[in-house]
C-alpha cells in the first residue's frame, strides 16, 4: 500500500512540474512590452529601488522624532572592591588604614530615557534630501523602464529576425539544390561543363550553413527574449507579429515632425535632481555652524541585595528620574568647517556646470536620433526596392544560365547578390523598430504603467 501511494505522490509531483515546464506564453510587441514592465528582473528590482527609498525617506523624518531607549544592567560583584579609610575614625592610630567593602554583592538596574530633538538646522536640510533622493529614484526606476521597453523591442525584433531568415534560407536551399541537381543531371549526360556543377555546389553548401546558424540563432535570440521578459528559458514564447507589417507600423512622420522637449528627457530630469543634491549638501555644510538644542526625560529604578532577590515580592526598588536640556553651541573648528562648506560650494558650481553640458548633449541626442530613424526609413525602402531588382536580376541569369547564355559563375554572382540583399533586407526592417525605439526613449514620449 505504502509503495503504491509513494508511486501515485511521484507521478502527481512529475506531472505538475512537467506542466511547469512546459508552459507556453503568446505576446504580440505591446503585450510582450507590458509583461516585461510588470514582471522583468529590471523593472522588479527599480521598484524595489523606490520601496527603500521610501523607507529611507521615513528613515529621515524619524530623526526629528521622540526616540525612547530602555537599559537594563546587572552587576554581581564576586570580589567587591576594597576601599581604605583612615583608622582615627574608629579610633586608631593615625597614618594607619582599614580596609571596607561598600555596596552590596548583587545590583540590578532598569532605566528608560526619552529624547526628543527641539532644533538642528542639519535635520531641516536632511528632511528636504530625502524628498530630493526619492524624486532621484522615480526617474531612474522611470529610465529603467523606458530601457526595459526598447530591450523588449529589440529582442523581440531579433526573434522575428532570425525566423524570417530562417524561412528565406530554406527556400533558397531548397531552389538551390533544384538547381543542383538538374546541372548535375546535365553534366552527367555530357551537355554541361563539370564548373557549373562546383559552382552550384559551392552556393549550396554555403547557403546550407547558413541555415544552420541561423535555425540555432533562432533557439538563441528566444532565450534572450525570456530573459528580457524575465520568463525562464525552459518555457516557450510564441510571437504573433511579423517583420514586414511590424516595420511598416513603426514608420511615422508624425515621429520625425515632434520637436523634442528636452524638459522631458530623463537624462535632463537626472542632471537637474543633481544640482539640488548639491544645494542640500551646501546648505548641511553652512548648517553646522547653527546649534543644536535637544531635551531627555530619564526614568530608572534599582535595586540591591547580597542574593538574587530581585523577583521577590518584598525587594525594596529605589526610584530616580531626570529632566534636562542640552545645547550643542559650535564655536571654533579651525576653519575646517569654511574649508568643506566651500568644497560643497563648488561641488555646485560643477554640477550647475554639467546641468548645462547635459542639455546641449541632449539636443544633439535628439537630432542624432531623428537623422538615425530617417535614414533607417529611407534604407528600409531602399533595400525593399533592391530586394526587387536583386529577385529579377537572379531569375533573368537562372533562365540565361539554363539556356546556356551564361555561365555558373554568373549565375552564382546574381544568387550570392540576391542572398545579401535578403539579408540587407531584414536587417533595415529591425533597424526601423530599433531606432524608432531609441528616439522615444530619447523624447520619452511613451506613457509607461
């Protein structure tokens, strides 16, 4: 009975992680982009990034308020301390002493002190950083996704990619070897030249590991789009865009046409969060020459015995309690506290600098971005048209070559032309939805959950 439970247990536990692994998911390029923003390792870890920024926020604002600490000391003397007093107070000998022992040999002591901080310039200033450091963290945790999103993009581009080519090489294989055999078929009877047929091998062997390559990249490139994803390699995605219609989507004048606000770039909001950093840190640095005034209220009660009495009902417990005020009044540091507040001066003057340099990089990012993304159009239509005269020229040579009006080595320039314009081909429709991408990151144009 206990093996037939065992064995039943067994194939529940395999046929449920057999499920596991074998799950499937089914994105097209915007749900793919919004599962990653929900449930990518980046996006998980930047908004991670935001909780303890605003545990530290708190972490801050704590400071300023009542903080209420409890000690509690015990103490067993096991050699009490010897203290010598002059003999004459018992009436002996002066010059002489006697040796006493004071206290008693087991003490215990409870107190608790309550603090409260009345005003610390410094505090003010830590308070404003805070909110400083969190704003700091929305917008990198806010880059991070826009970063995810063309990670996205690009993976998924490069599964498409590497399957389109896939499908082009098999056809071209399969034409080639066609035409392999039939040359060799030729060649065989005597009515063609043995070169024709090497010529044909040549290509086919070459567009043969081609294929290869590329049926492995396909298994490669998805992995990289798992990992994108943050879905674990062992589970299959199916992607339900195509190439061709996906780069025509990606295609937009409106796009070109949209003067970029560099107010909105993230890299300008980051360079700006900088500079109030500084400020905050200048402003702590002249702070501490203010003084700082702090009030406690101090509470204890002990007790004493030769034995451990100290849970007895009648242990007597003797009270005591403190009231007090301190001011902490800087008055002279030798200068050193002038040296560091001008070191935070400049700090600020640098990043004021570098607040200046960042918005000029931007706008030469954004027209960067712009020419790139029109001339990936202009190639994309460029390559659409050479693909056309490429499959035209290759077949005019495939019909010349069969009536014998030109050579293999002919036929092979116009096949290996037709290969590489496929390629150049596919390639300029990834590099449409790539740059697209990266001129929206740039303008961060793209509203994000």
């Amino acid at each position: 009975m206990k093996i037939k439970l065992t064995c039943l247990l067994f194939f529940v536990s395999f046929t449920f992680f057999a499920q596991e692994e074998q799950k499937e998911y089914s994105f097209s390029l915007e749900e793919a982009i919004e599962y990653a923003i929900d449930s990518s390792y980046n996006a998980i870890n930047a908004r991670r990034d935001i909780e303890a920024a605003i545990k530290r926020k708190w972490e801050t604002t704590a400071d300023g308020l009542p903080q209420i600490d409890a000690n509690i000391d015990y103490q067993n003397n096991l050699k009490r301390p010897v203290q010598l007093l002059p003999a004459e107070i018992t009436g002996g000998p002066p010059g002489t002493f006697i040796p006493v022992q004071f206290g008693t040999k087991q003490n215990l002591s409870a107190t608790a002190t309550a603090t409260q901080l009345l005003f610390d310039g410094s505090y003010l200033v830590a308070l404003r950083a805070s909110k400083t450091f969190l704003d700091y963290t929305n917008t990198t945790t806010q880059k991070t996704l826009l970063e995810v999103r063309k990670s996205v993009i690009d993976a998924y581009g490069n599964v498409l990619l590497a399957q389109e080519l896939v499908t082009i090489l098999e056809s071209n294989q399969t034409t080639l070897q066609k035409n392999y055999d039939e040359t060799k078929e030729i060649f065989e009877n005597g009515l063609q030249e043995e070169e024709a047929v090497e010529q044909l091998q040549i290509t086919l062997l070459q567009i043969t590991n081609q294929l290869n390559n590329a049926k492995r990249l396909v298994g490669i490139t998805q992995e990289m789009l798992n990992l994108t994803l943050g879905i674990p390699l062992v589970h299959e995605i199916t992607l339900t865009e195509d190439l061709d219609n996906l780069a025509e989507e990606n295609i937009s004048l409106t796009l070109m046409n949209t003067e970029g606000s560099i107010e909105e770039n993230l890299d300008y909001k980051l360079a700006q969060n900088l500079i109030e950093q500084r400020e905050h840190e200048y402003n702590l640095e002249r702070t501490k020459a203010l003084p700082r005034l702090t009030t406690f209220l101090n509470y204890g009660t002990t007790a004493n015995s030769e034995k451990f009495t100290f849970l007895n009902d009648n242990q007597q417990w003797f009270q005591s309690s403190i009231w007090g005020v301190s001011l902490n009044i800087p008055i002279f540091s030798s200068l050193k506290r002038s040296a560091k507040t001008a070191q935070a001066r400049i700090a600020l003057d640098q990043a004021e600098t570098q607040f200046d340099q960042a918005k000029e990089q931007i706008r030469l990012q954004i027209d960067r971005a712009k020419n790139d993304y029109q001339f990936a159009i202009e190639n994309y239509q460029t390559a659409k048209q050479n693909l056309k005269l490429a499959e035209r020229i290759e077949n005019k040579n495939q019909i010349k070559f069969t009536e014998g009006l030109a050579t293999s080595f002919e036929l092979r320039q116009a096949q290996t032309q037709l290969y590489q314009t496929q390629q150049e081909f596919l390639e300029s429709m990834l590099e449409v939805i790539n740059k697209k991408a990266a001129l929206e990151t740039i303008l961060n144009t793209v509203p994000l959950n």
